[in-house]
C-alpha cells in the first residue's frame, strides 16, 4: 500500500542509518526507491523481497527457546510478507 501511496523513500533520517548501510541495501535498491513512480511490476517485487530480507537481517536475535507466542506472531508475519508479494 504505502509503495503506491509515496513518490519516493528517502534514508535521511539518523534512524535510517542501519538500513542504509546494511550490506543488503544495494545501489540498486537506492535508485528503485529514489522515483516509486516509475517502477514496474518486477522492481515492486524487488523491493518488498529485500524488505523482508532487511526485516530479518536487522530483527534482534532470537532466543534459543522461543515461547509459543513468539512463534505464532512470526509465522504471521511470515505470512503477511507472502501475502503482500503474491498481490
């Protein structure tokens, strides 16, 4: 939804910093985001792939044990990242 909505996405924040300089961040990742606009199909897919990529990369670690709780809200997760890449 928020790909459609905005123009464009920008790392100027401070708080972007990780994201930015995360290995996974590409420069090609940084021109797609540079004009949303004009990205087709193919590239939107690009971009929510290295979103989940940079969710799990920058996602603190796990415990040895997770509690069933933990479990299930990231498998839902999980699932609301396929669902967003099959639309």
């Amino acid at each position: 939804e928020i790909l459609g909505s905005v123009t464009s996405i920008s790392f100027t924040d401070p708080a972007d910093l990780p994201i930015k300089d995360n290995d996974l961040t590409t420069e090609e990742v940084k021109a797609l985001c540079e004009d949303l606009r004009v990205l087709g199909k193919q590239d939107f897919k690009h971009l929510l792939k290295w979103r989940i990529h940079i969710r799990k990369a920058l996602s603190p670690a796990k415990k040895t044990e997770p509690s069933t709780t933990a479990e299930v809200e990231n498998e839902h997760v999980v699932d609301e990242d396929d669902k967003l890449l099959n639309e």
